[in-house]
C-alpha cells in the first residue's frame, strides 16, 4: 500500500530572497514561502489504490486526486470506463488518506466530525465471481457503516449489493463464515420502552438476474430470560450483564423472529451458527442458569 502524499521540501527564505527581483515581485515571493512555512496542507495530486481483488477480473478500489477538499471514491475494472461507488455521503473521503493502525480497519483520516474508516476486501460470491466488499464507516455523534459488493462485467465495474444500517444506535457487519457471506445489524438502545433489534441476512449471488440477493439466513439466540413487557425484560437485562461479566445483551420484542414464542420480551445474545450458541450457552450458564438455546429464524 502506499504512503500518503508528501509535499517536496520548501525552499528556504533565503535562497528565494538571494535572487534579484523587482520589488513587488520579491514581495510576493516572500509571502508565499511564508505560507508554505507556516504548514499549509500539500494536496494529494495523485490516484492511490486501496485495495483489489488481486486476480481475475481485476478490481481496485481507488481515492481519486484531491479536488475541493475531497477525494472521490471510486471502484473500477482494469481500462474500462465505467466506474461505480457508495451512496452518498459514503462515496468520498477526505484527503489525508492514511493508513489505519488499529481496529482491523485498512484506511483512515479526517478529524473529529470528518473522520472516516475503510476496509477493502475480496470475497468469493457463493455460486458466483469474485466481488470487491468495501466498508466505509463515518459519522461524528453516531457513526455508522456502509457496505458494498462490486462486480466486474464488460463495460466495467458495478455495484451489485449495498447494506446501511439506518438511524439510531445501530452497527453491522458483513462477514464469511462457513461458506456463507453474512450481513448483520444490531440496533442496540441500551434501556428504555423501545426494542433493540437483531437481523441476519445471507447474500447469494443470482447468476439470472447477474446481482446479489438478499434472504433470512439460519440464526440462533441464547435466551437468558423472558418476561411479559418490556420493562420487567429491562429490568433483568442489567444485572444479567454484571452478572455475566459485561457481557452485552439485547432485549428483544419475540414478535420479531418468527420461530420464538409470540408477545413476549427476551433477554438474548445471537450467532449465526448453532456451534458458536453452543458455546456461548455454556459459557452464559454460569452466570445465568435458567439459560438455553433457540433457532431464530
């Protein structure tokens, strides 16, 4: 991966004033070396590559040259024209791009209400090609991911799946576990009269309609308590997580998930595979005895 952008050395004061000049002009030379000393900030005036998928098809993922303070987000197949990208907000960056060094993120920058983070990575498309999976995270307040698959076709590369996750204190992860690619979100309000919420999606490739679908995938829940309104599952929601270590619960409306008992309140943690609910329930009933395991959906 690259280096961000450097500016070459200023020269110094002096070696400007030693050339003769008339005097308006050694003024101005003056003042704009002044400007450069006092650090004003180099503009990326190159493309910067990503992240690809290597092989094939080839796709990269690339922060176009700064213009206006930005740097456009763009993902494109070898010469072709036609490029594709996030939604807006998410398909630009600022123009520090740097790389990251913590968090499992590959790119960062900004400051404070600008920051933004970047993953890129290549992923196989069950049944499918290869695709280019970007993640760009951003917000200030409330930070929120976008994820997108990229394929390549002819004409170039294109967009074939996007996944937000909405408003409120919402995260979400796109991920590959046995043999399935795994798109989840998790609202959680942390207390309160309101419902914190799980989904789990798996995205197939459709070699028909040449796109990526998304359908219900396989889920678990290790239900630590029910209750019958909300409030009383709140109630027992905060000492289970002492209890447990912080472990971080939900408290979920059973409505939601069409295999659980109807019009209760479940305080719950979810996996996408019944070997890791296994797990999690052997570990949750130290803390919390009562505790067993469901199918979700």
């Amino acid at each position: 991966m690259q280096t961000p952008w450097e500016a070459p050395p200023v020269e110094s004061p002096v070696s400007v004033l030693a050339v003769p000049k008339p005097p308006r002009r050694r003024l101005g030379a003056v003042l704009a070396t002044a400007v450069l000393l006092m650090g004003a900030a180099p503009v990326p005036a190159k493309e910067q590559v990503l992240g690809s998928t290597g092989a094939g098809s080839r796709l990269e993922a690339v922060a176009m040259p700064c213009e206006k303070g930005q740097r456009a987000l763009r993902v494109r197949s070898g010469e072709a024209k036609r490029t594709a990208t996030l939604s807006a907000p998410y398909d630009a960056l600022t123009c520090d791009v740097a790389k990251a060094t913590e968090g499992g993120w590959d790119w960062g920058g900004g400051e404070e209400s600008t920051s933004w983070n970047l993953r890129v990575r290549a992923v196989d498309l069950p049944g499918g090609p290869t695709a280019l999976l970007v993640t760009h995270q951003g917000g200030f307040e409330h930070v929120h991911r976008q994820h997108a698959l990229f394929v390549a076709d002819e004409t170039g590369a294109r967009r074939a799946w996007e996944g937000s996750e909405g408003m409120g204190p919402t995260s979400s992860n796109v991920q590959v576990q046995d043999g399935r690619l795994l798109f989840s979100r998790t609202l959680d309000v942390g207390g309160g009269e309101q419902a914190d919420g799980w989904t789990l999606s798996e995205l197939r490739w459709d070699a028909e309609r040449e796109k990526v679908v998304e359908k219900p995938a396989e889920a678990w829940a290790v239900i630590l308590r029910t209750a019958d309104s909300v409030s009383d599952a709140r109630a027992a929601e905060t000492p289970l997580e002492k209890a447990c270590q912080g472990t971080s619960l939900l408290t979920v409306d059973t409505n939601d998930f069409r295999r659980l008992t109807r019009d209760k309140w479940a305080v719950a943690r979810f996996h996408p595979s019944r070997q890791g609910a296994e797990a999690e329930l052997g570990r949750l009933r130290t803390c919390a005895p009562g505790a067993y395991l469901r199918r979700v959906q």
